[in-house]
C-alpha cells in the first residue's frame, strides 16, 4: 500500500507511457467502429493492458484568491472507475470541472498546475477548451436534458452545438441510447420533448448525450443525488458497462455507491487529496486515520 | 372535553374597538384605492367604445378619407400606415435590443453591462416628442422630407430598452444548468446562446416585442415631426406616411362633427390594437413559468 497519493513513480509512468508523441499518433480505438468493444467481445479490454488516460499534476483551484483545491496529483487509469468522495465542500465537484475546463466558466476561477488528456497538458494552450470538452464528456448532478429539443434532438446535441453533423444520425442516437441503456424505454417516442422523461430516463438521456460524441473521458458528478433507489441503481449498473470503453471519474457523497462502482478512490478532505488507491483497499485498510474516520462514519 | 370557554373572555375593551374601526377604516380605503385604479381605464374604454362605435364599420377600416365636406371616408391608410412604422421599428429595434438584452444577462462585463442597463432605463423615460426632435434633425432634415422610415427609426428608440430589458429577464429565467448542459458538451458560446438559451426564453423575448409593438404603435408624438401623417395610401419609406394617432390627433382638433366621430372610432381601433399587444404578451408570459 501506498501511504502517499501520487508517488513520483507513478507519475514518471504515466508521462512515459502515454508521452505527447505516442498519444499523438496513438489511434482512438474505438473511432469507427463503434459496437467492437462493448458487445462483440467483451472480455476484450480485461485483457489490455490500461495506461493512464489523464494525470492531475500539482492541481491547485478556486475562486480569486480562495482555494478549494489544493495541490491535488492523481493518475486516472485508462478503462476503469475513478471515484472521488469527501465531505460537502471538500472540492469534489471542482476537482471534475476542472478535467474538462467547466470550472473555468465560472467568473473568477483560478487554475494552476497541470492536468494531462494522453500526456498533453490540457491547461497547456494547444488544446481548446471545445476540443477538450467533446473528449472528456459530462454528466450533471441534476438531470438537465434541454426541455426545449425532443429526445432525438437531445441525444445529437453535441453534434449540433459544436457545428458538426454526424455521418449516420440514425445511427448514432440508436447507439448512444443503446450504451446508456434506454433505447427500448425510448425508442418509439424519439420525437417526445426531452423533458417528458422521468428522472432517472432524464439522466440517462444525459448519458446518451455524452456519449454521442465519442468521448474517450466521462465525468459525472454526483450523478444519482436527484435519483431514487431504482433509478439510481441502473444507473450504477451502467457505469458499471461503459467502464469497459469508456474512462469514468465519478463523483459521490455516497461511499456505498463508490465501494460498488469504482476500481480506484481518491478521498478528498478539505481542498487536499488524503488518500488514493485501490477501491478495495481503501475501504478496508485506509493509511490515513482521517479516510478512516469518513468511512466510518465519524463525520461528513 | 371541550370547555367552552367564550364566557372566560374578558369584555370588549376600548381599545379593541377602536382597533376593530381602524381596521375596518383601511379595508374600505384600500379597497376604494383598488377601485380608483381600475376606474380611469373602464372609463376610458366605456368612453371610446360608446363613442367610437356608431362610426366602426368595415368602410372605415378599409377606406381612404373623403375631402373636407364630404361625409364618409376611413383610416384604411392610417391602420396600414401605423402596422408599417410599427413593424419598421421593430425590424431596427430587435436586432439591437435582443443581442443587448442577452448581453446584459450574461453579467461578462458586470461594469459596461450596469452602464448600458442605466441608459436602457434612462432612455425608455426620455419624453417622447424628444425622440422625435432627435430623429427630426438625425433623418428629417438632411433628406428635406418627412419619411416612414424617420418615423420608423424614432418608434425603435422607443421600442428599444423595453426589448432589451425584457429579454434580459426572460434570459435571465433560464436555468444555468441549461447553459453548462450545453457548454459541457463543447459548445462554444453563441451556439449555447442561438440553439439552447434563446429557444428556451423563446415566448417571453417574443412577448418583449409585442410589447414594444403596441408600445410604438400608440406613440404620437415621436411621429408628428418625422412620419408626418398623410391623406393618402403611401408605403414607400421616403414618403410621409399616416398614422393612427396622427390621424385621431387632427380629426380630433378639427371643426367637422363628422371628423369628430371619426376620431372617436380612430381612438377605439387604436386602444383595441395596444390593449390586444398588451394583452397577449401578458398572457404570453405568465404561461412560459408553467
């Protein structure tokens, strides 16, 4: 067990491994053809190996000169489930946003450090923001399909929004309602007003959304908060389906939720990382006597 | 067990009373408040309805006026005369007024978007035959000419802050999880704008215009000195051009019964195309907070 979050090492790998030439030529797997991974072989991945699809490096964040965040460094490995949880406040939701520039929205926010998409600085001024933003996709909180655009409009939203149309629309709206479980819910009211969906459909239909686009990062954050039980438990069960091609970094105040989906766990305490690790281990054998104290319940 | 115990009270002090009187005293002066509000527009409306009606028939909307002694005759001309510098005054003052009042929503430039949002409100109290002195010497006198499109351009600084002002509280109602949805999604701005956040305030930016309409539509004074007024059927923007309240202004000060009468019915049409505008942008509105 590491005692500390982001040992040096780790983070020599994952510069090394998916250095800014090697990602650059790297082809995107799953560009093309789109059903490969998921349905027709799915043991596939489990036999890659999995590199480290983002690194965040000395991450410090706030607003104006207020940190939230502070000097946070974590590995997102490739394929799998990254949960953060922490107590409300701990900087959870702006540790996400700032994977895909979405905290920068925010009138004065403050960034330094770095955060790597494939070995290339995303803070770093060659990637732009909407670039960005198409490759690491979001899911919000709240369910918040746009009420004025039907389901089908909804789904095709990235495509639409970016000036960009998709070769195959039919296509890629039966595919991404697939992956996000609710084109058999769906399919005959593609044309319903988006917001005529139930909150836990409402949700997926954000997944979709998220998913056409092809991202190679999804971000969700506290995705199942305005859910109940059922809906939120689908949910999991996706996140659990997508993990095989898609990164997730999942946010969550609810560590039962954490302990079920993800693989590895980053505690945040405060604007600082505790603890980061296996899943497994964390919750079992926590390093820092605060992760402990979380997790069993003495506060937060 | 219940007690009851109205026997217990202790008897009506004075000073209760006098509390009882007073409060009666400001229910009946509120109420009589709430009437006297009312009152002004019933009587108006009562007015100019049992006035202006003997004269409304299909031959006075449609007509052109007859000469000086000669009963008959409408305002055809000033009905199409008023829609043509209304609509003209929105085609200047919406592309301006909706991209300003989506602007002032945004909060990106908090000290130049106060400063606009001031003038906004200055603007819309600058007395309206001031407008019209301005669009006088801005588009009058260079051309020598009373014009439409004068008249047009002074009902648009009028119409302008009410367009700006109400998209940016339409705006404003929309949801900012709409705005990240969309830029989380890679939009850049003006697509988030033009795809996302206009189609949602949508009704209200369209009641904001209806507004303005009816609002320039029953303006006078900015027109007696640009758009002029006219006897005649005229579209062409470089022409004088009549208008409703010109027409019921003139008729109205005029010696003939008959124009007299005609005023009135001028009046009714007029109070009946603001009324309606104002009306449906009302209802426009308090139906899009479903």
């Amino acid at each position: 067990m590491n005692p500390m979050p982001m040992p040096t090492e780790t983070r020599r790998i994952a510069t090394g491994a998916a250095g800014r030439d090697v990602a650059l030529v790297a082809p995107r797997p799953h560009l093309g053809m789109p059903f490969q991974r998921d349905e027709d072989s799915p043991t596939a991945p489990d036999k890659e190996p999995r590199g480290i699809k983002m690194v965040i490096d000395s991450l410090t964040a706030g607003y104006g000169s207020h940190a939230v965040l502070r000097n946070v460094s974590l590995p997102v490995i490739e394929r799998t489930v990254t949960a953060v949880i922490g107590p409300s406040g701990c900087g959870k939701s702006t540790l996400v946003r700032c994977l895909n520039r979405m905290h920068e929205i925010i009138p004065n926010a403050c960034v330094s450090g770095r955060v790597l998409l494939d070995g290339r600085d995303i803070y770093g001024g060659h990637l732009d923001p909407i670039e960005l933003r198409r490759r690491v996709g979001m899911v919000f909180q709240k369910p918040n399909p746009f009420p004025t655009m039907t389901v089908r409009d909804n789904v095709l939203a990235g495509w639409r929004l970016t000036g960009t149309r998709p070769p195959n629309a039919d296509g890629v709206v039966e595919d991404a309602l697939r992956r996000a479980a609710l084109w058999d819910e769906v399919k005959d009211r593609l044309k319903a007003p988006g917001a005529s969906l139930s909150g836990g459909q409402a949700q997926r239909l954000c997944i979709a959304r998220a998913l056409a686009v092809r991202p190679d990062v999804l971000l969700m954050d506290e995705p199942c908060s305005a859910l109940d039980p059922i809906a939120t438990a689908r949910i999991e069960e996706l996140i659990h389906e997508l993990a095989s091609s898609v990164t997730i970094v999942i946010v969550t105040h609810n560590m039962q939720q954490a302990a079920r989906v993800s693989e590895n766990t980053a505690f945040l305490y405060m604007g600082e990382l505790i603890e980061f690790g296996a899943t497994a281990g964390l919750f079992t054998r926590p390093s820092d006597p605060r992760t402990e104290d979380y997790i069993t319940g003495r506060f937060g | 067990m219940i007690v009851n115990n109205v026997g217990l009270l202790p008897p009506i002090s004075p000073r209760l009373r006098s509390r009882r009187i007073a409060d009666r005293v400001f229910r009946w002066a509120v109420m009589a408040s709430v009437l006297l509000v009312l009152l002004p527009l019933v009587a108006i409306m009562g007015t100019v309805i049992v006035r202006g009606a003997p004269a409304l028939d299909w031959n006075f909307l449609t007509s052109l006026p007859k000469p000086v002694g000669e009963t008959g005759g409408g305002v055809g001309h000033a009905i199409l005369g008023t829609l043509f510098l209304a609509l003209g005054g929105l085609l200047i003052a919406v592309p301006v007024g909706v991209p300003a009042g989506v602007f002032l929503a945004s909060d990106r430039m908090p000290r130049l978007g106060g400063t606009v949002r001031l003038c906004a409100d200055v603007l819309s109290g600058v007395p309206s035959i001031v407008v019209g002195m301005f669009a006088y010497t801005l588009l009058v006198l260079p051309f020598k000419q009373f014009s439409a499109m004068a008249g047009a351009f002074a009902l648009a600084v009028i119409m302008l802050p009410t367009i700006a002002r109400t998209t940016e509280e339409v705006v404003r109602l929309v949801p900012s999880t709409m705005t990240e949805a969309a830029l989380a999604l890679g939009a850049p701005r003006w697509r988030v704008m033009m795809q996302v956040v206009l189609p949602s305030a949508g009704k209200g930016v369209a009641a904001g215009v209806i507004a303005a309409f009816s609002r320039g539509a029953g303006e006078t004074a900015p027109l007696m000195f640009t758009a002029f007024g006219s006897q005649f059927l005229t579209t062409s923007p470089m022409q004088p051009i009549a208008a409703l309240p010109l027409v019921l202004f003139n008729y109205a000060v005029s010696p003939y019964d008959d124009w007299h009468a005609q005023a009135w019915a001028a009046a009714l049409v007029l109070a009946t195309l603001v009324l309606a505008g104002n009306v449906i942008a009302k209802v426009a509105t308090t139906r899009r907070s479903r």
